[in-house]
C-alpha cells in the first residue's frame, strides 16, 4: 500500500512538472520546474530498486547539467521574444519530429499485447551475485554499447545546435582570430621609424 501511494505521489508531481515546464514563460522557471521533474523521477527509479540511476539523474543532471542551464538562462540576455518569433516557420519540422515520437511510443506500448514475451526474454543478470551498478554496466557497456554510443552522438548534435541557435554575434565588438594571429608576420607586426635627433615621433 505504502509504495503505491508514493508512486502515485511521485507519478503526478513528475508529469505535473514536466507540464509547466512547457506552459510557463519565465524561462527561469521552466527550469526549475524540470529540476522538480528530476527529482520525482529519481523518486520512481528508487521504488523500481535502480538507486544508481535515481543517484546518477540528481548528481548529474540536477546537480550539473540543470543549475548550468540555470545560470546560463539568467547570464545570457537571450529575447526569448524573437526566438519565438520563427515558431511557424518550424512548426511543420516540430510536427513531423513530434510525430515519430508518437509512433515510436506507440510501437513500444504495443509492444506489451503484440510480444509480452519480448521483455520476459530480455537479458538480465543474476542480482544475488551483482550489484545493481555493475549488472547496468554489464548490460550497457556489452549488449546495448553501439545505442549507448548512438545516443552519446545525438547528445553532442543537440549541443551543438543549442550553441548555434543561442549564439548572437554583437556588432561593433572586436573579436580574436587565432588564424590572423599566427599568420601575422614580422612586417605586419613590427614597424621600424627613423626618428631625426631633436624631433620625436608625431
């Protein structure tokens, strides 16, 4: 009775969270509600007995990925305002990416009535002689390692798109150029005067 109540507990503050994180305008908010989400779903992995993962989501991503999120949202000067200006322009693109989601959560579901005996047959270690972290590990790292790999990729993709779409360059400020620098020669860089005796340099 007890885990059931702190599932439901968990379940709706996790899915109430991750909702206002796309309903609120305050950008500052938004990210403080995802680190709300966080930690009810560190919550969940608790009660399902996976304490690394729920260990890994608050020390890494709350504790890191979150509050640098965080501090770069108030430290930027980001208008918000004209980076949603382009919403319909990209609206078709969103569409298609939120469609394959759909079919994609829709095949996973199925998955229960079309093959309930598919997870029944997945891999799982002996839990009397391993830890929960290393029988992950064993999985991970052997069985899923190209997937594991695979998303690593995506995750770079995503950050470097991040930079790309938020990085404004700003006019009239002058910038470092490595390739200038190190192609500079000494004719560029040094200037010999010959200056006459009693007059200086003007």
């Amino acid at each position: 009775m007890l885990p059931a109540l702190f599932f439901y507990l968990f379940a709706i503050m996790c899915v109430g969270a991750a909702f206002m994180v796309i309903a609120t305008k305050n950008p500052v908010h938004a990210v403080l509600f995802l680190i709300l989400a966080f930690f009810n779903a560190a919550g969940l992995f608790v009660l399902l007995g996976a304490e690394f993962l729920a260990m890994i989501l608050i020390v890494v991503y709350v504790g890191a990925v979150m509050v640098l999120f965080l501090f770069v949202v108030m430290m930027l000067d980001v208008d918000f305002a004209e980076l949603r200006a382009g919403f319909l322009k990209y609206l078709p693109v969103g569409a298609i990416v939120g469609l394959l989601l759909l079919v994609e959560l829709v095949f996973v579901v199925g998955a229960w009535v079309t093959a309930p005996l598919l997870f029944s047959d997945a891999p799982t270690p002996n839990m009397s002689t391993v830890s929960n972290t290393q029988a992950l590990g064993e999985i991970l790292y052997t069985r899923y390692v190209y997937l594991f790999e695979s998303a690593a990729l995506i995750l770079l993709v995503a950050m470097i798109g991040t930079i790309v779409l938020t990085l404004h360059h700003k006019r009239d400020v002058r910038r470092q150029s490595i390739a200038a620098q190190v192609g500079r020669t000494r004719e560029e860089g040094v200037e010999v005067v010959k200056v006459e005796t009693g007059k200086g340099l003007k």
